[in-house]
C-alpha cells in the first residue's frame, strides 16, 4: 500500500518537518477526509440495509408460522418422523442427531433447517449459530431439571433430566448440574421417547407412534333399522267393461291396467323389501293370481280360477310379477274362452296376493315420540235427477275423490304424519260407503260399504284413486249384474267414509355436528404424561432460545447471597434453571416469542388480534396477520430497494475517492490543480 | 371493442423479497471489502480520524486555505447527498411506476346514458 506523500508510518503528526510540508499533502489530507467522510455515510446505511434485512428475515419467520398455522395438519393419520440409525428426522427440517461421548453417555445435536444447532455435551446444551463458534460458557444453558424446547412449528422436545451428580449449591453456584436421561418428542398426536441417553450403549431410539385423538366428538348414528312386519295382502283390480264382447278385453285392456297399476307400486319398494318379498314366496313354494270374470251372455254366469307360479332364480320381483300377469292373463283368456264361447264381459277382477313377510326399514337414529291424529269423516250427497246413465256413479265418486284429497291437503300432513296415516291403511283399511237411489220402476235404495287396505308401496292419493275407481266399477257390477238392474234413474248419490285416526311416530331432529370451537386436542400420551418442566421457546432457530420473555443470554437473576445485586450469565442461567417446575406448554399451533412480539409493537406497528393476549394465536388470528405482514414486507422490500441503490452510488463516489488516494496520486494533483491555484 | 394495450418493462417490475434482501446483501459486502481497504489505508498512512482533523486544521495552512478546503469538503458532501437522493427518487418512481403495472386497474364503463339530442 502507498502511503500518502508525506505522510510517515509513525502515527505521529508532530514528526512531519512543517518545511517539508505541501499544499499537496493538504490536498491529500483533504482527500482523506472526504474518504473519512464517505466512510460514515456507508456504514449508516449499512446498518439500515442490515436492520431491514433483519426485520425481512424476521417477518419471513413469522409468515412461515403462520403459514404452518394456516396449513399444517396438526392431526397426523400417519407417522412422518423418521429414526435412522442414530439420526431422527423431524418435520419442518429439524433433526436431532446422537454419538458417544467417549464418556460412557451420548452426546446430541439438535439442527433446523438452516444448520443451526443445539448440541448437548458435558451437561450443558449449547445453542451454535450456522457457521459459527461460540463459548459454551458464554452461551450455554445448564442441564438441572426437566425443561422442554418448543420448536417453531409447536413440536415439544422434552430434556428428562436425572439426579445431580451434587445437588446445587447456591452459595457458590456449583454443582447441580445433571445428565439428560431421556428425550420425549412430541408434536400432536404423534410422539417418540429416546431411553438412556446417559448410557452410550443401552440408548433406544423408539419409533414414532400416532396415536387416535381422545376427545374427537363421538358421532351419533343418524338413522338405525327396525323390523317392518307386513301382514298377507292383495294387490287388487276391479274393472266394469258393460258388457264387453271382445276378448282381447281380459289379456290386452284389463291384463295392461293390472299391470301398469302395480308395476309402479312393486317398483317403489325399497331393495331390502323386494328382496324380503321374493324370499318369502320362493319358501312358500309360489305366489297365487286370481282372475274372476262376470259375463253377461245368457244367463250370468262367473268364471274364475287362481294360477300358481314360481320365482326363477336371478328374477327380480317386478320381473317376477310383470311374468305372472303375462301368462295368467293369456292362460285365463283361453280358459275362459274355452269354458263360453261368445261373451259379454260385465267385470273382470284380479287379485294378486303377497304373502306376509318382513324387512328391516330405516329410520331416524333419534328419540322418537310417538303422537295421535284424529279421524275425520267425509261426506258428500249429490242429485242426479233421474239421470238415466250408470256413467253417472264414476261421476259422483270422482267428485267425492276430489273432496277427499282436498280434506287431506288441508291437514297439511308432515312426512311422519303421512307415514303414520299409510300404516294406519295398511293394517286397517279404509272403508267407503257409497249409496244410490233408484226411481226406475220401484223405488230402490241401494247401499254398499267397501272395504281396502293400502298395499305398501303405494302413495295415499294412489290408494284413494284406487278405491273410488274400484268402488265406483264394484257398485256398478253390483246393481247392473248382481242385481239385476237394467235401465236406472239415478235420483241422487250419497258418500260417506273416514279418514281413520292413526298414530304416528315424531323423531327428534338430527343434531347438527358442532363446530368445534377449540381444534381438536391430540396430545400425545407422552405428552400428557410428562412435564413438560422449565419451558423455552425457540426464537429464529435452533440457537436462539427465549426463556421467561427473555433470551437465555440475557437470563439474570438476584443473586441469591446478595439481594441488590444480579447474576447473570451461565450462573444467572443456573439460578433460573436450579428449581424444577411443572410447566405445561399446551399448543397445537405456532406461538410468538418475545422478540416477535416486540418487533411487530415497536418496530412494524402492526396490529393484529390476539384473544390469547400472549401470543398464543389461533389459526384464523394467523391467517389475519399475515396480511399485514406480507404487506410490511412489501413496504420493507422496497425499502431495501433504495437503499440498496443508494449504497450503490455511495460505493461508487467511494471508490473514485479511493482509487484517487490510493493508486493514482498524480490525478489527485491535477484534478485539484484548479482548487490549489484559488488557495494560492 | 377497443382495446387498450400497455407496454411493461419487465426489467422494472418489484422484485421479490428474497432477490432484493440478497441484492442488497451483496452490495453490503462489497461495500464492507472497501471500507476495510479504507480502513488499512488509513492505518498505514499513520492516520487516523482525528488527527487528520487536526492536520487539516492546524496552522500550517494559512486561513485562506482551510477556509477553501473547508468549502471544497461542503461542496463534495452536498454534492454526494444530492447524489443519493436523486438515486433515491428514481428508484423509487420505478418502484411506484412498477407497483402501478403490477395492480389490476378498474376499467372505466361506457356510460349508458344518451345524450339528449335537445330534440324531445
């Protein structure tokens, strides 16, 4: 390096012969100073470049725990911790790695994802920065009692201290100081013991186990099945056809109506019933059709017959009883063609009876209450002024159908209601009593009560539209053909029935699963069955532990011996961790530590919610948060932006004034030549 | 439809955080390699901070030149301040201009009131 002209190695101004002295070396002077002066102004604003980048690194951080907050699972359904060899692989970049001491015991190292670490040796964890050394005096944290290293990611990591090799003595601050016996780690639901870390080699490493969440709300089975016993029914059809001469009546036009009306209804039962229908008539050996036919050729005379037929395997019901109508309807054409000849069909009737059987029917899994309805009668009369037409009787119960459904559509019937009113038609039936009265010839009063049960499958207005059809054909057979009427004068109807009263069962309603307002607890039984003792939060990395607010270097406490004055360092450190407590630390989510927390108040001014009042947030108070932090380090960033620019321009001016200094001491001269001549 | 096309200088958009702390981290460790040169020239000229003060400022040098020397150091000082800022500003209207072309903008509609011809 070039010295200045002039200017001697010696350190001492006064040695310089004032008549040796130039206006040169003042003007170099000069330039040392502005250098002097440049020199300052760098280094400010490599402090604020720093202090930003730190505020950045901190910010960053904190995103990254909220980030954990927002995102991380913390119910594990499988373990992700890893024991390799003497290494466990933790989530989130942490690691713990073991070696013999050459002492008998292990010594440990604790890394993040950035290379910090805690290492363990001689009783003493001692926090290392990434690439740097430290004193273990100067830094390290004494091994006295049970503490627990809460990562930032919340995972606990549990030092079992053993007993002192001398118990501590306050007096000097000595002894106290104990082996590490056992390492629990916990994170949630997932949790690892390391036994024996004293004895190098009876040391276990166990391997990670999840284990199920104990307080999970127990969920309550929303329906349940009970067993439906459906007493033997017919499936009926009645039809007047006055006097029909055409065959095709039977299999075309009445076999068509059996089939289309109960098609449907067999179709509507569940799978559970069908399959518990068709099982039934395969034990009973078949199931039976009857056909009867009124013909009114000649004399009146009935013809009926019942058909027997039996399930193929791999049928379903509605094939097996779609093929029933089939070939009974041909097979009574022919019968009764053979049996009459010429033909004048007054009415044709079926019934199809299902045998009794029972299935299981699903229901609400609540509380059921079971209530009343009341009966209700329905009655309706019309004039028909001696209308001479038996059409007239379909007429009537058409009206009274319409009056019936509208009484039910007034109820307003619940869907418990409705079912309730279905079985009540199913066990009991419903009856509708139908009178008419005649002016033809002799005065003839004609009245007739029918009787039906619903069939299951069936819906309530099927089943009514069902009976007045049937009733109206079945009074119409009755006193055109059974009676012999002939020619009619209808002077006027009358109908009258009830709609029976029924029981109905109520279920309570489904309870709604709450939200849960705590996140499910799944602490690890290590966890719960361990202390977690003297607590200390990691604040950045692996090196840098907050302990009571405070980092653990700068942990003080009163000396013991001498109340005015404070202790601080390593035997401030051993005062703080010479008592064992029985902290618990109780999160699942990310936490604040101290310096964050500070940061955020004073530096950033950001506000942010906080129910906890300690930094412990939630994961919705995270989510708030990082908002506002990813937009302080956007403001950060551009910050950083000029000043890095500045700095630039700074190191430019710098180096020029450097350059002029140190290499080229002539352009000195000349560049000031101009300045030299003014101060001459 | 018209439609409105902008030009974006790539080269001026925000960068994000992680580039710009690392940029800024570069320059201050070249900054801190000039500042020790500085430092050890110093050290090796026998000089430091005060007593070059007390150099420039003591009687060898007539009045006349201190008091030049002294507007000479002023001049250079606001000179390399005003330097500075003027950096300053620049960058930031590339960062505001940047951020600007960076946020959506609301598109204005066309109003769909007619205007009145005067005619009714």
């Amino acid at each position: 390096m070039n010295n200045v002209n002039g200017v001697s190695t010696t350190n001492d101004i006064k040695t310089l012969n004032p008549a040796d002295m130039s206006q040169q070396d003042f003007i170099a002077a000069v330039y040392l100073e502005r250098g002097e002066m440049l020199d300052s102004e760098v280094r400010r604003i490599i402090g604020e470049i720093d202090k930003s980048n730190q505020y950045i690194d901190t910010i960053n951080k904190l995103i990254g725990k909220a980030n954990v907050a927002e995102y991380g699972s913390t119910h594990y359904s499988s373990t992700t911790w890893q024991v390799k060899g003497k290494n466990v692989v933790l989530d989130n970049g942490y690691g713990l790695n073991f070696q013999p001491d050459g002492k008998g015991g292990n010594t440990f190292t604790l890394l993040d994802g950035d290379g910090n670490q805690l290492i363990y040796q001689n009783q003493t964890l001692i926090p290392v920065p990434a690439g740097a050394t430290v004193d273990a005096l100067e830094v390290g944290i004494p091994v006295m009692n049970d503490m627990t290293y809460i990562l930032n990611d919340g995972t606990e990591i549990t030092f079992k201290a053993g007993a002192p090799d001398k118990a501590f003595n306050s007096s000097d601050f000595s002894g106290g100081m104990a082996d590490i016996t056992s390492i629990i780690i916990t994170r949630d639901n997932q949790g690892m013991k390391i036994s024996d870390v004293n004895v190098a080699g009876s040391m276990t490493i166990g391997s990670p186990t999840i284990e199920t969440p104990t307080d999970v709300a127990v969920s309550q089975p929303t329906t349940t099945t009970q067993t439906v016993n459906v007493p033997a029914n017919t499936l009926p059809m009645y039809e007047h056809y006055d006097e029909n001469e055409n065959y095709d009546t039977i299999d075309v036009v009445h076999g068509e109506r059996v089939s289309s009306t109960w098609k449907g209804v067999i179709q509507n039962k569940s799978p559970a019933e069908q399959a518990a229908i068709l099982a039934k008539i395969k034990s009973d050996g078949g199931l039976s059709i009857y056909w009867e036919l009124g013909d009114a050729d000649n004399t009146n005379e009935i013809y009926h017959k019942t058909f027997d037929y039996e399930p193929y395997a791999n049928e379903t019901l509605p094939q097996f009883i779609g093929r029933v109508v089939n070939s009974s309807k041909t097979d009574f054409r022919n019968y009764v063609h053979a049996e009459e000849g010429d033909i004048e069909i007054e009415y044709i009737q079926t019934d199809i009876h299902f045998p009794a059987y029972s299935y299981q029917e699903v229901i609400p899994g609540t509380s059921k209450t079971t209530k009343q309805f009341s009966s209700s009668s329905i009655n309706e009369s019309r004039d028909f002024y001696e209308s001479e037409n038996y059409g007239s009787i379909k007429a009537f119960t058409d009206d009274y159908l319409l009056k019936l459904k509208s009484e039910l559509t007034k109820k307003d019937l619940s869907d418990e209601q409705i079912k309730g009113l279905e079985k009540e038609l199913q066990t009991n039936g419903y009856t509708l009593n139908l009178n008419l009265k005649d002016t033809d010839g002799e005065d003839n009063s004609y009245g007739r009560n029918y009787s039906y049960k619903m069939v299951p499958g069936e819906s309530v207005d099927g089943f009514f539209e069902r009976v007045m059809d049937h009733s109206a054909a079945k009074l119409r057979s009755w006193i055109n053909y059974h009676m012999d009427e002939g020619a009619i004068n209808i002077e006027s109807m009358s109908a009258s029935s009830t709609i029976p009263g029924f029981s109905y069962d109520q279920f309570a309603p489904v309870p709604q699963a709450a939200p849960n307002a705590n996140r499910p607890n799944n602490r690890h039984s290590l966890d719960v069955n361990n202390h977690d003792g003297h607590i200390l939060y990691e604040a950045g990395g692996m090196h840098q532990w907050e302990y009571d607010g405070r980092g653990t270097q700068a942990i003080s406490k009163a000396n013991p011996n001498d109340s005015s004055n404070q202790v601080s360092g390593f035997f401030g450190r051993k005062l703080a961790f010479s008592q064992s407590v029985n902290d618990e630390f109780s999160g699942t989510t990310p936490f604040m530590t101290q310096k964050e927390k500070e940061l955020l108040s004073n530096i950033l001014r950001i506000t942010y919610p906080d129910a906890s009042g300690s930094g412990r947030l939630t994961p919705e108070e995270w989510v708030t948060l990082k908002k506002s932090l990813i937009n302080a380090r956007d403001n950060l960033n551009g910050n950083s932006q000029i000043q890095t620019v500045q700095l630039q321009r700074a190191m430019q001016t710098y180096n020029q004034n450097f350059e002029a200094m140190s290499n080229a001491q002539q352009k000195i001269y000349s560049l000031l030549r101009d300045i030299i001549s003014n101060v001459k | 439809m018209a439609l409105k096309l902008r030009l974006v200088d790539v080269t001026k958009l925000q960068k994000t955080n992680y580039l710009t702390s690392e940029a800024s981290k570069a320059a201050v460790r070249e900054a801190k390699v000039l500042l020790d040169k500085q430092e050890e020239f110093m050290k090796n000229g026998g000089m430091d901070r005060q007593k070059l003060r007390a150099f420039i400022n003591s009687d060898f040098w007539t009045s006349r030149q201190k008091q030049k020397a002294r507007e000479e150091l002023l001049n250079f000082h606001n000179e390399f301040k005003s330097n500075m800022a003027n950096e300053a500003t620049a960058k930031r209207k590339e960062l505001n201009s940047a951020s600007r072309l960076l946020s959506q903008r609301k598109v204005k509609k066309a109003s769909t009131v007619k205007k009145r011809s005067g005619y009714v």
